[in-house]
C-alpha cells in the first residue's frame, strides 16, 4: 500500500471526483494508499470542507451533482453571484485552480431565483440534501422539455430546416423531427430568414 509517495495527476483527479460522495476509507482502497495519507492530501489541496465534515460540498461535488461542467459552477460564482466559499488554490497539471466550498441551501436559494440557468432533469433525487419543495415540479417540467431544448443549432440542422421549411411542414413536425419546441424552430426561422438563408 502507498503511503506518503508523489501523487500522479490521475490520482489526484480521483481524490477531487470523490471526495465527499465516498468514505475516506473507500477512496484509500481504490487509490490503495492510507485513509491518513489521503486526508492529508485532502488538506494539503484545500479540500478541508467536504460533505462529509461540515455539510458542504465541493465545486467538482456541486458540478457532477448537476450534470455541468465545472466551469458552468464556476461562472456562476464569479458572474451570478452563486454563494460559495473560497478555499486554498491547489496544482493540477501545472494550472492553478480554485476551490471552492457550497452550502445545499445557499445554492438552492440561489437556484430558485435563477431557474434559466439549470436544467433540473440532470439533478437526481436525494442528491443535494435537503431538496426544497419546488426542486421536484421543476425536474418535472425540465423532463418534458424537448431533448434538444437549449442546444445551438448546427449548420446540418441549419440545412435540413430550410429543407422541411420550404417543403411545406409544419412548425410541429419540424420541432419533433429536431426534438425542440415550436418555439425554437419559428425562432430558428426567423433567424435565417434575417440572415437571408431564406
């Protein structure tokens, strides 16, 4: 078993995906190393503030619980205003990256007031404790939602519209063909015929 031995970047992204949504113990067996030298690099990395100790959960933890991307969670503190806590920079692959600490209610009291920002059917149950009593209505909506809703349109799709478009179908054929709401593809529509592809 490693003990106190360099740590490699695979390792390390390990320990950051982990922490708080496993055991200490669980995380030493899977990088086999000790439950001490893993809390020790817990520390030594910032990460002193994990779900496990105090109820917080970490950028990386709030991200996957989402279903986003890191830098999503990111520009959301840094630009909407979404309360976290700001811990010690750390290495990883010679960049400097923050972390960050996000109390469940904080962030939920940020999301009911920025609802556009978050798809709610990425978000499983019982995942970020406690759920305020809307959370479910919105995971409700957010998964009738067409499965396209909110992508960017492709220049392939782009082709295909104006094809379907000129051939007489319906916004509602075309917006099931596409999986996007009718609204989407009048939008869509209006764009081109703006930038005279039609």
């Amino acid at each position: 078993m490693k003990t106190e031995t360099m740590w490699e970047e695979d390792e390390i992204t390990i320990l950051e995906e982990s922490a708080g949504f496993q055991s200490i113990e669980s995380i030493a067996r899977k990088l086999n190393r000790t439950p001490n030298a893993v809390r020790s690099k817990l520390n030594r990395l910032g990460i002193t503030s994990i779900r496990e100790l105090d109820g917080s959960m970490s950028l990386m933890q709030l991200a996957q619980a989402l279903g986003v991307s890191r830098s999503v969670v990111e520009r959301w503190i840094e630009e909407k205003n979404l309360p976290a806590m700001k811990k010690n920079y750390y290495y990883y692959k010679r960049n400097k990256v923050k972390h960050y600490s996000i109390y469940p209610d904080e962030f939920w009291e940020w999301a009911e007031n920025h609802k556009d920002e978050i798809n709610f059917a990425k978000i499983k149950r019982h995942t970020i404790l406690p759920e305020p009593d809307w959370f479910e209505e919105e995971r409700i909506k957010d998964l009738s939602k067409p499965k396209n809703a909110n992508k960017n349109w492709t220049p392939s799709e782009d082709e295909q519209l104006l094809f379907l478009y000129k051939a007489g179908r319906s916004y509602s054929y075309i917006a099931n063909h596409f999986g996007r709401s009718v609204r989407s593809v009048q939008a869509r529509i209006g764009r081109l015929r703006k930038n005279k592809s039609l």
